[in-house]
C-alpha cells in the first residue's frame, strides 16, 4: 500500500491538498482537501495505462463552478427537506434555503463547503485519508454544533470504503452524509455500454419540486425496474433521465449489494453497498453542455455523460416517520459506511 501527498492549488485562500491511495493490484484514489471529494478512481487496463471511473474536473475550481457537487462530501442533510423546515422533538427549526425555497445538501454552507483538515493510515492491506471538520451552528445555520469525520479507504480487495461519522455537541442535530459520485465506466462519453441492477423493489413518489410526498412507487412493469441488470442508456430515454430516489434494501457492507454498474464494453464493474434504505440516482438530463469534465478532454460535456448513484438515508426522513431517523441526540456519535468495490468480469487469460 502507498500513500502520495501533492499540494495543489490555492482556492478562496485556502491551500488545497491532494492525496492518493494506491493498493498493491495498481487501483488507486485520489481526495482534495477541498470538500473532501473524492477525485479519482483509477484503475489498470489492458494496455497498461490506468482508466478514470469517475467524472471529474482537473482543477479545484472546475468543483465549484456549478451545481452538480461532482464526488463531494454532502451533509449535514443530503438531498431536499422541505421548506428548510423540520421539528426534532417538540422544537420547530428553519434552516438556511437554497433551492426554491427548500434546502439541499446541507444548504448554502455544506460539508463540500470546507476545506478539511486530514491524517492518512495505513497497514498491509488498506490504506486511508482520514478527513475531520468542527462544523458550527453559526456557519451553517443547522441547530448544534458537531464534529464530522470522513474516511477514505483503499483495500487490496479493490474495495473502497467512505466512513461517515458525527458526534453532536450543544443540541440534538441531523445527520444524514452522503458522497455525490459520478460514474462513467467506459471510454465514451455517453451511458450507452452501461447496465445496471439495483436492489429496489420502490420508487419515491415526488411533486414538482423533487420533495417526496411520503407515497413509495412498486416498479414493477416500469422504467425504474432495474433489478435485473438493464441498459442505462435505454432507460434514460424510456423515462427521459432519472432524478429519482430508490427504496434500498440496506442491511450493511457484508449484506447483498444494493447496486452494481457494470461497462459491458470494458467488463468494468463496480458493486456497492450500504447500510442506508436509499438510493439517488440522477442521469445529469436537465443541466448545459460544457459545465464539467468530458471523457473527450478538450470537448464539452454534455448531459447524460454520467450517473450518480448517491447512497443515502432516504431524503426529507425528518419530515417522513417512515422514512428512516436521521436525528442526532446531543453528545452521541452516529457512523454510516458506503463500499464501492471494482471488478473486472470478462474472461482471464
């Protein structure tokens, strides 16, 4: 296992770090500092270079000049809460808004806000990048302080783990991270040699805003049925892109996996797992060419050029009792775990 350190760039006057993660098979990551985002997925081809799986941008900046959050750390809520409203207890909250008057990913100042303080770890079969941040009340406008922490980890397994972790100080908060990841397996810019299984037997219903109504969807005899693998590319254009959050059936990273994407070109795959009950999945329809990383470097982007896929409790759980709690008392400490494990499928010679 190896550990590599580069300071990058300056960004908003803060100095951002870079810092890879390389396992003895060649399959290596990289993070910044900066949002603690996820940067790199890199791993081996047949003609010895190594292939990104992930969308990316080649500078600090690329993160920022748009919405999509591109392999950012989200919290302290991921996805919409309604009105910026909720209740813990009897005790009514408003929180920062920033998307047509609810809040999203934490609001104005979320996790992919901060520039993360870090210390690696290693040992003969994982290497890590432990990222910590105080978040403040006054910063983020979320009730209570906390202490977040967040682990990257690279095994000889090719699996690589986010740890998520929080302990609440001052009041009762909300903790529900997430990473906004991006894939593209393949070597094109478009989906069309992707397919995809998710472990889901529902789909949340939604009103015009994208806040759940509390209603779940069967997907049964519908575009959002991928539990056996199907064709991204044709189910983007069945339900013209997916914005949509799938029920899970997370039951932990030792439990069955709750998607797996696979290049059918390469034989690329990549399996996850989680111990949350929801899965976001957006296909990147509704945004402008030209705004984030192209496959093609030097060519703009364009919609549908990748998928994320964004492990999560279920979105707007505070206003939903069914939904999952994602409430954390003051003085305890809440931890969730994503694995993304890479494989190869076709044949070994």
């Amino acid at each position: 296992m190896e550990i590599n350190r580069t300071e990058t760039e300056h960004y908003q006057g803060h100095l951002v770090t870079k810092i890879n993660l390389v396992n003895d098979n060649g399959v290596e990551i990289s993070c910044l500092t900066m949002g603690a985002t996820w940067n790199e997925f890199l791993v081996p081809t047949a003609t010895g270079s190594k292939k990104n799986l992930l969308l990316s941008f080649d500078s600090v900046e690329g993160y920022y000049s748009n919405g999509l959050c591109t392999a950012q750390i989200i919290g302290r809520v991921a996805g919409r809460i309604k009105d910026g409203k909720f209740k813990i207890g009897d005790r009514q909250y408003q929180v920062p808004q920033n998307e047509n008057g609810n809040t999203l990913h934490g609001g104005p100042t979320g996790f992919n806000s901060y520039n993360w303080n870090y210390t690696t770890s290693r040992n003969e079969d994982s290497a890590s990048v432990i990222f910590q941040h105080p978040i403040k009340e006054k910063e983020d406008g979320f009730p209570g302080d906390m202490l977040a922490t967040v682990i990257y980890t690279l095994d000889n397994q090719n699996r690589v783990t986010i740890t998520f972790s929080a302990m609440a100080e001052g009041n009762d908060t909300l903790f529900n991270p997430t990473n906004h990841v991006y894939f593209n397996l393949s070597d094109r810019s478009d989906l069309a040699t992707h397919s995809l299984y998710l472990k889901a037997n529902e789909v949340l219903e939604v009103d015009d805003e994208l806040i759940p109504t509390g209603r779940v969807k069967e997907v049964t005899d519908t575009p959002f049925d991928f539990r056996k693998m199907t064709n991204l590319q044709v189910a983007i254009a069945q339900n013209h892109g997916f914005d949509d959050t799938f029920v899970v059936d997370g039951q932990g990273l030792k439990a069955a996996p709750i998607a797996i994407l696979k290049d059918d070109e390469s034989g690329d795959q990549v399996t996850i797992h989680s111990d949350r009950n929801g899965l976001v999945m957006y296909t990147m329809h509704e945004i402008q060419p030209g705004v984030y990383y192209s496959r093609d470097h030097g060519a703009e982007g364009k919609a549908g050029e990748g998928v994320a896929l964004e492990a999560q409790t279920l979105p707007d759980a505070i206003n939903h009792e069914n939904f999952g709690n994602i409430v954390l008392p003051r003085g305890s400490k809440q931890s969730y775990r994503i694995s993304y494990t890479y494989d190869n499928t076709l044949p070994k010679e």
